[in-house]
C-alpha cells in the first residue's frame, strides 16, 4: 500500500484546506465515477496535525493527490505545502 502524506504550514487556514479538499474529490468523482471514488479512495484529513494522508495504492487516490496539491497551491500559493511524501511498499 502507498500513502502520501500533505504536511501544510502550520500558519495553513485547514478548514479552508478542508473545503479544497472536498472540492477536488468532487474533480475525481467526474474523472472516475462515483462508486469507483468510493470504493478505491482512502484519505485522512487531520487538521491539529496539518496533515492530509492519501492512500495512493489506486488511480483515483493518485488523482486526488494531483488535483488537491493543485488547487491548494493555487489558492493559498506554493509555499503552502511544507513538505510532501509518498511511502510503502508493494
């Protein structure tokens, strides 16, 4: 399994990050149906930790990934993001 994980700033306003978040689910959903987000889709959203946690083992996860990084730089700007990692195994 692969997990990514979204470490913000500690400044990163999360219940707007949390908004984004939802917003870019609703993108996969139109990419990939509805039934197949649910069903392939993990993700954690821990706002005292700044973090988002994606499990990245599925297509869908991964485009969660790019669509959500994608928006959160445009709408708080790249510095947003403090650090990105992706871990696990196969």
């Amino acid at each position: 399994m692969f997990m990514t994980t979204i470490q913000f700033r500690p400044d990163a306003p999360m219940v707007e990050v949390g908004s984004t978040l939802a917003l870019a689910g609703l993108a996969v959903e139109s990419l990939f149906g509805v039934l197949r987000v649910e069903l392939e889709t993990r993700y954690q959203f821990r706002a005292a930790e700044y973090q988002v946690i994606v499990d990245t083992s599925q297509e869908p996860g991964r485009a969660l990934v790019a669509v959500f990084v994608g928006y959160v730089r445009q709408e708080f700007g790249p510095g947003i993001i403090k650090q990105l990692c992706r871990e696990g195994s196969v």
